[in-house]
C-alpha cells in the first residue's frame, strides 16, 4: 500500500496543478455548427439538426461540481466502513489518475488506504470502502477490465464517476450484480445516451478538459466538420471546428495522403486539449513520472 502521508505532501506540492488549474472554456459554436447542417443536402439535415440538438458540452466549472457532489455523498456514507480506500493508477498522463488526486485533496480526512489495484486490498477482511474514480464511463469496458480484480472481493466498490453512459451503467451493473458484488454508484453521476441515427452509433459528448477519441464519441466531427453522423452521399466537406475556441490548423506531410492531412490538434489529441497529459508532477522538487516511490 502507498504511504498516506508521502502522498498528502505530493498533492500539496502539485495543488496548483490538480486543484488550482483554471482551463478554457469550449462552447458550441452554434454559426458552424448550421454551416455544418447546411452542408448537407436537404434530405439529411433533419438528421444533422437532430445531432446538434443531442451534443452536450460540460464546462469545466460543471464537471468540477459534479466532482464535489461526488465527495459530499462520500462523506455522508464513510462512517459505515472500516476503511475508505481510494484506488490511485500509476500512469501519470490519464485522466483517471489527475481525477483520483482531485478526489483525494477532498477526502483526505477520511481515506484510510491508497492502492493501486483492487487485489493489493485483498487481505484485509474489515468492511471496507473502495473507491473507483474516472472522469467518464463511455462503453463501460475500460471500467469493467480494471475492476477484474473486484470478482472475489467482500468489500463494497463505489464507483465515483461523474458522467456515464447508460450502456456502461448497464454493463457494470450486468456484470457485477451476476458475480453477487457490492457495487455502489453516486447519485450525482450524470448519464448521457448514444445517438441513435447515421452511420456511427457514438455519443455525442464533450468537455472542456477533453475531447474523447473517435472511439467513444463523434471527435472528427467535433474537431474537424468532417461527417461521421449521416451518410449523406453529397455533403459537402468544409473544414471546420464546431468548437468555439478551436482553431483549424494545416500540417501539409508529403508522406500522407492528402484526405489524410492533419487539421486541428492531431490524430490522438484533438482541441479541448486534455490538459492533464502535459501536467510536469514533482516530488520534493524533482519531477516524477510514477507513484511506485511511494510505497
């Protein structure tokens, strides 16, 4: 287990980074974004209005208070348990580890135990409190493989993630409910659903600290007007970010072809920029890149 007090030091000394950060807000630019439908034929901008009216941008100052929802149902629900028990992952660039520090400053006062995986708790056999924490839940498999570890476990897991889609929630509670777990989620948790038409079935979601990879939502759309929502054979590709705030860019390679010329940010971080992969961590005053000193 990591050391409660080296870690209390750590988020002290990187508290201008985790706590204090202060990051740009992204609204929806709602003139491109009716350029954008406009840029279909007539037959598929219903589809295209339909998606605008679906898209959800969280403010960073809305996602932080759903952050603080999470901590104050936290609070009320501690004194029921032997231990609390925050699970902390050692790759310093992910969201789920700049969140998991976030829940700490907050609840510093009554964690008991900081781990980096369900089975280092395994031994302990008091009830016990352990704490999941993510950004967002988008398919739910990300949560589901990390929290393998929690198949045979007697304790109760709260999953403490502000905003989920309802196929995560369902596959969590599917898959934890069958193995007869104690699976506990915060009322506060924001759901958001899939959108149900065109070509790709993703969810049309984003934030200020992050746009989520095509994987999970429409983000060649979002970042750069491409069509990924209709299959309308004629719309008329205009570059375009339907972001407020962000700027398309062009990186003219010779050894890419020209449909695949990067605009915008780049393939794998595109504008909101998540700002906590660029996040320099130090420990009395030497910059670290994982947590394993800590034990």
């Amino acid at each position: 287990m990591l050391s409660i007090e080296k870690i209390k030091e750590f988020i002290e000394e990187n508290k201008d980074e985790i706590i204090e950060t202060k990051i740009n807000t992204y609204p929806i630019d709602d003139i491109k974004f009716t350029d954008w439908i406009n840029n279909h034929s007539f037959k598929y901008r219903e589809e295209a209005a339909k998606f605008r009216s679906k898209t959800v941008h969280i403010s960073f100052d809305r996602f932080k208070e759903k952050l603080g929802q999470i901590c104050g149902e936290i609070r009320e629900i501690y004194s029921k348990y032997k231990n609390i028990v925050l699970i902390i992952p050692n790759k310093m660039d992910k969201s789920n580890f700049w969140i998991s520090c976030y829940i700490f400053y907050y609840l510093m006062d009554i964690i008991t135990h900081v781990i980096f995986n369900i089975q280092d708790f395994d031994h302990i056999k008091e009830k016990s409190l352990i704490i999941i924490v993510d950004d967002a839940s988008y398919s739910g498999k990300q949560i589901s493989s990390y929290s393998q570890g929690a198949l045979k476990s007697p304790h109760h897991i709260l999953f403490a993630i502000p905003y989920m889609s309802n196929n995560s929630l369902k596959k969590i509670k599917s898959e934890f409910v069958t193995n007869k777990l104690n699976i506990l989620m915060c009322e506060s948790t924001e759901i958001f659903y899939i959108f149900n038409g065109g070509q790709k079935k993703l969810y049309p979601i984003y934030f200020d600290h992050k746009l989520a990879d095509m994987v999970s939502t429409y983000q060649l759309t979002y970042s750069l007007g491409r069509d990924q929502v209709t299959k309308d054979p004629e719309f008329k590709y205009v570059p375009m970010s339907l972001i407020k705030g962000c700027e398309i860019y062009k990186i003219v390679d010779p050894y890419i072809d020209t449909e695949d010329i990067l605009y915008n940010v780049g393939k794998e971080n595109m504008c909101p920029v998540p700002f906590y992969k660029n996040i320099k961590y130090h420990y009395k005053g030497k910059i670290i890149k994982d947590f394993s000193i800590f034990y």
